[in-house]
C-alpha cells in the first residue's frame, strides 16, 4: 500500500545525507570535509484511525499525518473530510 496521506497527500520524499569526516578548525583540525553523499527517504507519520463522524453518524476509516488528524481537530471531521473527497 502507498504511503501517502488520504487528506494532505503528504507522500515518501526523497534527499542526501551528507557524511563530513575531520575535525573542526575550530578544534584544531585542517577543517570538515564532505566525503560523501548518500540518498535517503523521508516518510511521513501515517496513521491508521477510525474517526467519528456526527453528521453522518458513522466511523470513517482512513491513513493520514499526524499533521492530518491536527487538522481534523481544529476544522472538524466533516469539514475536512468532505474538502479532501473521502465523504458526500
């Protein structure tokens, strides 16, 4: 299954970390250098919840972001469920 956010849309991205070896001028060193860059995945914080939702007097399953369910505390479950298309 897809790791994607049902209400944000918030998906898996991609980017370097970046690996420095030496030791700091500062320190007493010749400096930090970059010695390599590697490719990571950054995923977002998915959650699999049941949420009420009273005007429709049911239980709606979805996968969203924690940042998600933030929003559906703040504008209501309705409200955003309905402006994401999962509910009519």
């Amino acid at each position: 299954m897809a790791r994607i956010c049902s209400i944000r849309g918030t998906r898996v991205r991609s980017g370097g970390k970046i690996h420095r070896s030496g030791l700091a001028k500062k320190k007493g060193g010749i400096g930090r250098h970059v010695t390599k860059v590697t490719k990571r995945s950054v995923s977002p914080n998915l959650q699999n919840k049941r949420i009420w939702v009273p005007e429709l007097e049911q239980f709606v399953r979805i996968k969203l972001s924690c940042r998600a369910l933030k929003t559906i505390n703040k504008n209501g479950a309705y409200v955003t469920l309905k402006k994401a298309g999962l509910v009519k």
